[in-house]
C-alpha cells in the first residue's frame, strides 16, 4: 500500500464510506504480507516512496506469479528483474496484463501511465561501453524510466573509440546524474566522472575475456578511479543502479533545483 491509497482509505474512514473495521482489514497486510515462502514488505511504499521490487532469479515460475499477483493487489506498479523469457511466459498466462522486456529481463503491471515530466526536468542518462553491455544498461534506463524519472541513453560510446562519447558531451554535461555501463576494463566510467559535474555510478559487467574474471576486473578499475565523485554497485546491477539515480532525481525534483 501506497502514500495514495493510505490517504484515500482514511479519507473514506473519515467520511464514513468505510467502517474502522474493514480498514483494518485493509491495513492487516501491513508491515508484511506472510505467504509461507515469501514475507512481502507491504510498507516498503510508504517508507522509502518505492514498493518492493521482485528478484525473479532462483524463484520458481509458480513462486513469482504469485509474489507479483499479491504485490498487485496492493500497488498500481509492480516490478521484477531477472524474468527468463520461460518465466514471462507462465507469469503473462496468469496475469495478462504484465509487460516484458526480453532485452532488459524486466517484467512490469502498470494500472496506468504515469504523468509526463516537463522538458526541464532533471534527468539521468545510462551510458555503456558496448552492445554487449546492452541487458544491464537497458535495466537500469527501464528501472529509472519506470520509477518516474527522465532518462536518456547513449549506447556503445565505449573508449576504444572515444570520439563517440565526445559527439554526446552535451547530453552528458546536462545530466543530474549518469550510469556509466562497462564491462571489459571498465575504462568508460573513470573517463564520463572526468567529464562531467554530477554524481556518477558505475555499474561493472560480466562481459570480457579470461583476465576480466567475470566483472571483477572493471569492478575494481571503478573502486579505483581517479576522477572523483564515483559510486559503484555490484556486477551486473543496473537495477540498483537505476533505484539510485532515482533517488537522486527525486531528490532534485522535491528541492525545487530546478
């Protein structure tokens, strides 16, 4: 349960539209939803302005369905990552409504579209390094977009052809903040951090050969750069690079920066 439907379930208690009891009913789910083999985190809405979100990965097709059905019941947008295209499948025959993405291996509900944000609102942009880095890039830009902040992208601007990232420097130095993608040796994100002003978050790939060790190797070139203002998440994790920038947007938008 959203900040929303709190508000609007008091407000009918307090018109007299809904009795004590049958708020209470509503509100039972809260702090957490127990399902035997999940405990949804029913509160996580009202405390952090976003609801929980479904790691896929590991769970079985059955035990996603049914975490999204409950998230459903209770939020106007939910959300799961790490969908396999098996698993989209049996969880769109279920709930028919549900939209995937086989690039980004996201899964979303949507009662409807969020409002559109004016033109100078302030946005973030996911940059990678290459094609190959598209999954968890497109992650992270689709996690932002479907949060409710302004993205842009620019793919495939890696350094091996530097000029490419150059020819999008306007974009980058009007940014609020930037995801920097990269897998290999992770050279991009030190090199966008020396570009630009706003805060800037490295997410490492499992993509390179032997000596990239599955993304360690750009995940420690990250953790070592020499141009400040660089934070860096797990391999693979534009999801929690996406929550992140989302943040710092919002943030931005509650300040009235701009």
């Amino acid at each position: 349960m959203d900040a929303e439907k709190l508000r609007a379930l008091l407000d009918d208690v307090r018109a007299g539209r809904t009795d004590v009891d049958q708020a209470l009913d509503r509100l039972r789910a809260l702090p957490y939803d127990d399902m035997g083999f999940a405990r949804l985190d029913m509160h996580r809405a009202l405390r952090q302005g976003l609801p929980e979100v479904v790691f896929c990965q590991g769970k079985t097709a059955g035990q996603a369905t049914a975490i999204l059905a409950r998230l459903w019941v209770q939020h106007d947008r939910v959300m799961g990552t790490r969908v396999s295209p098996e698993m989209a499948a049996a969880i769109q025959a279920e709930l028919p409504d549900a939209r995937y993405d086989p690039t980004s291996r996201l899964i979303t509900l949507a009662r409807s579209d969020l409002p559109p944000l004016p033109e100078n609102a302030p946005y973030g942009v996911v940059v990678s390094a290459g094609t190959a880095d598209l999954p968890v890039a497109e992650e992270a830009a689709q996690t932002l977009a479907f949060l409710g902040s302004r993205v842009q992208t620019a793919y495939d601007v890696g350094v091996a052809g530097i000029h490419r990232l150059l020819d999008r420097a306007a974009l980058l130095m009007g940014a609020d903040v930037v995801i920097s993608v990269a897998g290999m040796e992770g050279a991009l994100t030190s090199v966008v951090a020396g570009l630009v002003s706003c805060p800037v978050i490295g997410v490492p790939t499992s993509v390179g050969y032997g000596a990239h060790f599955q993304g360690l190797a750009p995940l420690l070139s990250m953790l070592n750069a020499c141009a400040p203002g660089v934070a860096v998440v797990n391999i693979d994790n534009g999801f929690g690079a996406g929550v992140y920038a989302h943040t710092i947007l919002r943030r931005i938008n509650r300040s009235g920066e701009r």
